[in-house]
C-alpha cells in the first residue's frame, strides 16, 4: 500500500508542475510603447453633382450624387427638395442617382443627405434651372428634310437625313405617321430650336 501512496503522489506532483509550467504570464505593456486610442467616427461626404439646365418642353433630369464614408458604414441617403417650384417628382428618393421629372420652369435645389450607423451625416446640395427655349422672331431657319423614301416589304427600316442651317440644334427627334390607307409609313422630322 505504501508503494501506491507513493505512486500516486509522485503523479500528482508531476502532474502540478507540469500544470503550472503551461500557464502563460499576460505581458505587460510596454512603457515606451504608446497606445492607440479607439479611433473617432467621422460624419459622412455627400456630393450632389453638378448643377444642371433644362430647356422646355424637356422638363426631367438625373441626379447622380455620391456619398463616401471613411469608418465604410453609411446606413441611409436621401434626396429631398429644398426650394423651387411646386411641381416635381423624385423617383428614388432614398437612391445615390434618381430621376426628376414633372419639372417647370424656376431653379429648383435638391440636397442630398448622407447618415451613417452613428447618426452622423453630410449634405450637399445641387441647382437644376428650367428654363423656356426660346426662338426670335427674326430668326431664320433652314430646314431640308431630304428625300422621300419608299421601304418595300419585308425590309421594315430606312435611313433618314436632315439639314439645318441659321440656329443651334437644341434636339431632333425622328417619328412615324402611318398614312389613313395603312399601307404607308410617313417620316416626320421634329427640331427644337434655340437663338443664342
């Protein structure tokens, strides 16, 4: 018996230090080593994108804004007006790029505003200016339509040319009339003038 008793404490005690030899000591900081306080949450940039002109009868726009966060945790954006005429639509408000549309003529200002998971956030603003196009009365014009073209079946395309001369061409637009017969297809030509 007297041999197991000293059996069992000698691994017991083995069993102790070879325990006490594994536990790691936590290190102590260095004096001389400076520590880094937790870093700050900064607000959010917005940018709203350049200020924008629209000559009627185009009376809609796209915003394309950004928004940066250095901490990468914005949580909302949202565009809203903040003067100018009552009419207007934004589709996406809560999109960093959106349509407006249903614009009449004024100086409409739009922020866009940026807030991080914080509460923090950054605006900036955009101007979007309708204005009427306008042509003088004393202004001249020279519109050549060209040429009339016949489009046989089952062909179902042709192209199409103009010339101007007297003004800045604001836009063209080409579109088709179908003749009371049916049978033809009438190419109408559409130009919006400015004078400058």
């Amino acid at each position: 018996m007297k041999n197991i008793n000293s059996i069992l404490f000698i691994a017991t005690t083995i069993l102790l230090m070879a325990d006490s030899g594994c536990k790691k000591e936590k290190a102590m900081p260095d004096k001389n080593t400076p520590v880094q306080p937790p870093r700050a949450n900064t607000a959010p940039i917005s940018n709203a994108g350049p200020d924008q002109a629209l000559l009627l009868p185009i009376n809609y726009c796209t915003l394309y804004g950004n928004g940066y966060d250095p901490e990468n945790n914005i949580r909302t954006v949202l565009w809203s007006k903040i003067s100018g005429p009552p009419s207007f639509l934004v589709e996406h408000a809560d999109s960093l790029s959106t349509r407006l549309s249903n614009l009449e003529i004024g100086v409409y200002e739009f922020t866009l505003t940026v807030t991080d998971s914080l509460g923090l956030f950054g605006k900036d603003t955009v101007k979007v200016t309708v204005t009427a196009a306008t042509i003088s009365a004393n202004a001249t014009w020279t519109i050549k339509a060209g040429t009339d073209k016949l489009v046989y079946y089952p062909t179902n395309f042709t192209q199409l040319s103009a010339n101007l001369s007297g003004g800045p061409l604001i836009t063209k637009q080409f579109y088709g009339v179908r003749s009371p017969d049916h049978h033809r297809f009438l190419s109408k030509l559409l130009i919006l003038l400015e004078q400058k």
